[in-house]
C-alpha cells in the first residue's frame, strides 16, 4: 500500500505537469493559428499558472461554497466530531475542519485541502441520518485516507486545469464558428501549406484535449477511490463498515441538489445519479461501487 500511495503521488505530479503543458501547447496552436503569435502562448500560460494557484491555495473554499457546506458544531453533531478525532489519533493525521452539507435526501461525503494541515471533510445531513456509528466511520476513515495520500490537492489541481483546457478549446471553436477566427484563419493559410497545417492541428487539438483530459481525470479519480477504500480499511480494521456504508450510499435515489459535475469526483460516490440509473463508466468519476463493495469485503475475509 506504501508502494501505492508513492506512486499516487508521482503520478500527482506528473499530471499535473502533464495538465499545464497540455494548456500551454493548444494556446500555442490556436494563437498560431489565429495570428496572434507567442502573444496567446504567454497567455495560455499564464491562465495555466494562476488557475494551478488559485485551486492550490483557494480551491477548498470553493468546492464548500459550492456545495453550501456550513461549518459543524461539536456540540450539534458530537458523533462525527467523535469519530474522526479517534481516527486522526489512530492514523496520526491532524484533525481536518468538519462541515455539514444541508440535504436530508441524498446521503455523501467528500473532503478538500491542500495538505493535511490544510483539510476538509464535509459530509451532508443524510449521511448522519442514516448510518450507523461503524459506517460513518469507514465513511470519514476514507475522506481521511483521501486526506493522507493527497488525493485532494490532485483533485482540485486537475478539475481546475481540465476546465482550463476545456475554456480554451471552447473559445478556440467558438470563435470559428461565429467567423472571429475566419480572417485569421485564412491569413494563416495564406502563408503556405503549413499555415493550413498549423490550423487543422489546432482544430483537432482543439476537439480532442478535452475529451482525453477528462477520460484520464476519470481513470485516475477511480484509482484513487480503490485505494482510499483499501486505505480506510486498514486505519479501521473493519472493512464491512465502509462496505455497508457505500451500499447504502448508493441505493439512494436522490440527486445532491448542491453537487453539479464540476465537483462531483471530490464525493465518495457519484452525487448526480438519478433513480439509481447507471450510466457508463467510461464517463464516470467513480468506480463501480458493487466492484468496491466486493473489494473490501475480500480485504475483510483474507485478515
């Protein structure tokens, strides 16, 4: 698992390095193609450097306000103060800031930060409601795990550059198609074959980059799910608590009105499900929570 969670964090990096590249090259491209020079790459990497900024120190803040998260009272909701600090002794891990999410109807969970001493874990009204006291510790023992392998960071560092990528392909194509870029386009073309080039390269990029850096934020949120599961099982000793926790969790029908698809991957399961409909995992920012299910319970009968 220590193996797991240094790679984790290679891989962290790596993508991230990977996401602020990806956001400089289609600036280059399409300010090439529109005839705007080196001006658009220093922009493209300026909007990569401030928006991997603002998710690092800020992108906590937005994802509770988002989700109208309120700060929790000790003395309102004891049980969950209770539980994690007997976790973040057990785990060695500072005490996060708790927050409660107000829905009665959709139970979840979710935590952000940038580190450890940086963290928050919110979880809403339902899920007090309806678990018991084992459950809703696999469930704050996995936000916690989260917390530990420095999932959050990543989670809100990649959200934030995948929307970058997405807003500068968008603008790219927009602007072709209302005629913004035709002018241009046509003077780039005119400086030869590969003016032309450099346009369709742009164009394809254009199309294609959003579509991959979702799909590998997608592999990657539901690789790190697995191993918070496997984490949580560890720091808990009782793996059927988080087992029991997530089935019910999914057989809920309601959608979280406060989550929208721009947070979705921060919660322990997939918050915009509707009637309990299942919908490719392809697209999905979690893992099949049957599969989940199965795991952990083979974790339980091999200790």
């Amino acid at each position: 698992m220590y193996e797991q969670i240094a790679q984790n964090k290679r891989n962290s990096v790596f993508l991230i390095v990977f996401f602020t590249a990806l956001v400089v090259v289609l600036g280059y491209l399409i300010g090439e193609a529109m005839g705007w020079g080196y001006g658009a790459l220093i922009l493209a990497f300026i909007l990569a450097a401030a928006m991997a900024l603002f998710g690092y120190f800020g992108g906590d803040k937005m994802v509770l306000a988002v989700s109208r998260a309120q700060p929790a009272s000790r003395e309102r909701h004891a049980q969950l103060y209770n539980i994690t600090e007997e976790l973040t002794i057990a785990s060695g891990l500072p005490m996060p800031r708790l927050y409660i999410i107000p829905d009665d109807n959709a139970p979840n969970a979710f935590a952000a930060g940038r580190n450890p001493r940086h963290a928050s874990v919110a979880v809403t009204t339902a899920l007090l409601d309806r678990l018991n006291r084992q459950e809703l510790q696999g469930v704050i023992a996995h936000e916690l795990s989260h917390v530990g392998n420095y999932d959050i960071l990543f989670a809100t560092l990649v959200g934030i550059l995948v929307g970058t990528v997405v807003i500068l392909a968008d603008f790219f194509l927009r602007s072709l198609i209302w005629g913004g870029g035709r002018r241009r386009g046509r003077s780039a073309s005119s400086s030869g074959k590969g003016g032309a080039i450099l346009m369709l390269i742009a164009v394809v990029l254009a199309i294609l980059a959003p579509i991959f850096a979702k799909l590998i934020q997608l592999a990657t949120s539901r690789q790190r799910e697995y191993l918070a599961d496997a984490s949580a099982a560890k720091m808990t000793r009782y793996p059927e608590g988080l087992a029991s926790a997530l089935e019910k969790i999914a057989v809920s029908p309601a959608k979280l009105e406060s989550a929208n698809r721009g947070t979705a991957h921060f919660y322990i399961v997939n918050p915009l499900k509707v009637g309990g409909r299942k919908r490719s995992q392809l697209w999905s920012t979690h893992p099949d929570v049957a599969e989940r299910v199965k795991r952990l319970r083979a974790l339980a009968s091999s200790a």
